[in-house]
C-alpha cells in the first residue's frame, strides 16, 4: 500500500511535474512568465529578483484553438509586400519597414508621457483621411478625452472610430462588426480577460490579451497596434515574452524636457532593425524631422573646445551628432565621471587610452560627456569623438568647425574601421563639412570625394595630430 503510494507520486511527478489543479494558487515571474509552486527570491529562468507575484491557474483556453489547419507549398503562397498601407507620417511607415503589413502585431512602448497615443491618433489620422475606417480602442482614457486631444492634432476625422473598453472579447466583437482597417489598443496593461481571474496588468492577463489579438490579427488581416508601458529599468512592462508574440517592437524614446522624441525599431519582422524616425513635439503633436543632422547641429556653439561632429549610423541613415565634452579639474579625491547619452563604460575606455596612449593626464581630472537634443548614440564608431571632445577640453583647443570625426578606438590605441563609410561621409559632405577624420583602413578602400578632405589615421596620437592641425 505504501509502495503503491509512494509509486503514485512518482509517477505524477514524472509526467507533469509544475501541473496544478485549474482554480489553485501559483507563484508567477512577472518578467518571463516563469510558474512555480513555491514564493522565490529569485527567478530562476530570467534572474529577476522580488518578481513573483501570486497568480490563480486557469485551465488552457479552448477558445484559442486553430481548427483547420491548411498545409500550402511556399511558391503558392501570395506574396503581399504591395499591400502596405501608409499612414503618411513618412518617418512612422520608414521605420515600420515602408508601411503597415495587413495582419501584422505591432508593439509600441515607451516612457509615460513620451507621445505614444498622440503618436497613433496621428497615424490613424493620415489613415482615415484616406478614406479608410480606423479604430482606436483606449482603457485609458474616455472617448472625450481623445477627442479633445484630437482636435488639438487636427485629426477629426469621421473615419476614427473611438471605444472606451478594457474587455479584451467585446473588443474583438467590435472589430469584427467594424472591420477596420487598423486597430490600435492603448494600452496593452489595461486589457482584461474575464476568462482569467487576475487583475489587468498582471503577466498572465497581458499575455492571455495579446494571444487573443494575434490570433485576431492573423486570422482577419487587420494589423493591430499594441501601446505597452515601460518599466523604470527600461523593459515593455511585464512582458518580455509579449516581445515575442509580437512582429515588431518599437521604442518610442526621448528626454521629455526635450522637443526631440526617436521612434526606433528594435524587431522587426517585415523590415530591418535599428531604423529611426525623428519627430519633434510641438503645440499640433508630433512634427517629422526629414533632415536630424540638421537639427541636431542647430545649437552647435562656435569655436568652443569640447565640442566634436560625428556621423552614426541610425539604421539605414547616417546621422550626424555632436558629442560634448568637460574635463575640469577634480575638487575631490576620487574623480567624477558623468555620462549621458553614450556609454558610460565605452567612455572610461576612451578616457583610460588617452591617458596612456596620447599622453593626456585625464585621471585627475572630473569628466562630463553628452550627446546634444538628448539623443542616445551606442555605435563604437564614435569612441574617436569623445575622444575628440575629451582631449579638446582638456587642452582647451576647440576642433576647426568644419571637421567630422570617425572611428573605433581599441586598447592599444589603434583606430580601427567602421561600416558604411561613404554614407557618413557623404552625410558630413551635405552638412557643409570640410574634413573627415577616417580610420586609415577605411581611407584606403573610399573614393576620394570632391568637396571634402578624407584624411586617413591609425592611432590615436595620430588622430589628434591630425584632428588639432
Ligand atoms: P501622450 O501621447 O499622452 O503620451 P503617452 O501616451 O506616451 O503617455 O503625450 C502626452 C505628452 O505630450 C504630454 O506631456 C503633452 C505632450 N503634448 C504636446 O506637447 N503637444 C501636443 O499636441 C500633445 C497632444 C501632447
Ligand atoms: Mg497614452
């Protein structure tokens, strides 16, 4: 009898060792998702620490089954890439890789506050004056709210259809009645499934959500915006799996004391990653920035030390920025390093380099770094600029306003290639500049353009030569 028992649990514990009764209380990793039987400190799937959260099971939802499945051979399959529809906001469909694929999840998060909902009545704006009939479902905010937000954007379009709701099943009742041609849902977290007894925001009501309007999506051919908030450290909230439910994920980012918002593509489907879209904040809404070097090198200071150009790539286009640099002298024992906008350990490599390979003692030294319109820029190639930025500040020698620099810095001080070279110089050559500081592999391989000076260097000592000459 014993034995019997003790086979029993064994054989239960085999077969389905994390199965719970539906209705029974679980423990669930508000990051990945991860269930478990018992509270715990730290999940063992993502890492997260103080993330679990008390769930109750439900059973798998039947509603969710595919019933027909059909086999196609892939020559058979349609292709459909000219059923892009645009929204007319040149940078949004840019960055969604040339327009809106019928049936496709997008996700959009972002900071509170950033522009996400302005963003998409926008969007829904250009597409309802198109004749087309849009809907935009909120659990936000009621539909006077929305109204009075789009008058203020022009966007009152007879083609916008609002709904107040967080019901995720009379939503979808209400795009199939209206068959729009897009439907966005602002936001992800306030959605809710009567199906699921937690509350909305929890991992399993947004992930249960955005199943359901996948399978929507898929099924019907309507694309769907998702609005998903942020957390503090950065991630879409919740729900990193809701990543990969989704086809696209875009980041809409920016500092809010600052005009200047990046729509940045970091999955994409249906187009390539790492594309932006500049747009700038004003009275009517969002304003697309066709040309962001321009802007940003608007407040550009004249002859000032500390201040450098470089060109980096923001996907497909070559985007010119000013890093900024302050050494001063250091009141404190222990050097300051603040940093915005680039890396902050790239920067203490560059920092130490200096030091040791150009000869400039910086260790004493308290040293500030920003990028100007507080853009964030992460490509390598612009070690050679705060370098630039740093050593001009620190020799209190300003860089000849017509000079661009360019290049990878490695420890030993060498300056090593960088991609699509001729983009950023024919970038810095529109832009008016004179001269290109280039890593000297690059220089071998450019044709030499008319109009611009592509100097070629392969350390650093030779680059501030070069840069200070
Ligand atoms: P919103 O789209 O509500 O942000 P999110 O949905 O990401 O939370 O944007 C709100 C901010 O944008 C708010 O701080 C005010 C500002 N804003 C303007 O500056 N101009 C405008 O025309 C609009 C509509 C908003
Ligand atoms: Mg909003």
């Amino acid at each position: 009898m014993l034995l019997l028992a003790f086979k029993d649990t064994i054989i239960t514990d085999n077969t389905e060792p994390t199965t719970v009764k539906k209705g029974k209380t679980i423990y669930r990793c508000r990051s990945c998702g991860y269930d478990s039987l018992k509270w715990l400190g730290k999940c063992p799937e993502c890492g997260e620490w103080d993330a679990f959260a008390e769930e109750t099971k439900t059973g798998k939802a039947d509603s969710l089954k595919i019933s027909s499945v059909t086999v196609t051979s892939i020559t058979d399959v349609e292709e459909n890439d000219d059923q892009r529809v645009l929204t007319g906001i040149g940078e949004f469909d840019r960055v969604l890789g040339g327009g809106i694929v019928p049936g496709s999840l997008v996700l959009i998060g972002g900071d509170p506050g950033i522009g996400k909902s302005t963003l998409m009545l926008q969007a829904l704006c250009g597409l309802a004056s198109g004749g087309g009939r849009v809907l935009y479902v909120s659990g936000e905010e009621s539909a006077r709210q929305i109204r009075m937000r789009g008058s203020r954007l022009g966007a009152g379009r007879e083609g916008i259809l609002l709904v107040s709701e967080i019901d995720v099943d009379i939503i979808l009742g209400v795009a199939e009645q209206e068959k729009p041609a897009v439907l966005v849902i602002d936001s992800i977290q306030t959605m809710y499934n009567s199906t699921v007894p937690s509350a909305p925001g929890s991992i399993t009501q947004v992930r249960e959500s955005t199943m359901k309007l996948m399978i929507m999506a898929k099924k019907s051919g309507i694309p769907i915006f998702l609005i998903g908030h942020v957390t503090k450290d950065g991630a879409i909230a919740g729900p990193r799996l809701m990543e990969h439910m989704v086809d696209t994920v875009l980041y809409f980012e920016g500092d809010r004391n600052h005009v200047f918002r990046i729509l940045r593509a970091v999955k994409n489907r249906f187009g390539s990653t790492n594309e932006i879209g500049v747009f700038e904040m004003g009275e009517k809404g969002l304003e697309e920035v066709p040309n962001p070097s321009a802007v940003f090198l608007s407040e550009r200071p004249e002859n000032a030390p500390g201040s450098s150009v470089t060109a980096s790539m923001e996907g497909t286009r070559p985007v010119l920025v000013e890093v900024q640099g302050l050494a001063s002298n250091t009141a404190y024992g222990t050097p300051r390093r603040t940093i915005l906008g680039l890396d902050s350990n790239r920067v203490a490599m560059i920092v130490a380099v200096l030091e040791k390979r150009a000869g400039l003692n910086l260790m004493g030294h308290d040293i500030f770094m920003n990028v100007a319109g507080g853009v964030k820029v992460d490509e390598p190639s612009t070690d050679l600029s705060i370098a630039a930025a740093a050593a001009s500040s620190f020799l209190d020698r300003p860089i000849p306003q017509g000079t661009v620099v360019i290049g990878e810095i490695g420890l030993t001080g060498e300056i090593r290639a960088v991609s699509h070279i001729d983009q950023r110089i024919s970038e810095a050559k529109k832009m008016g500049f004179t001269k290109c500081i280039v890593p000297m592999s690059n220089a071998k391989r450019t044709v030499q353009a008319n109009g611009i000076e592509v100097v070629g260097v392969s350390n650093l000592s030779e680059a501030l030569t070069q840069i200070f000459s």
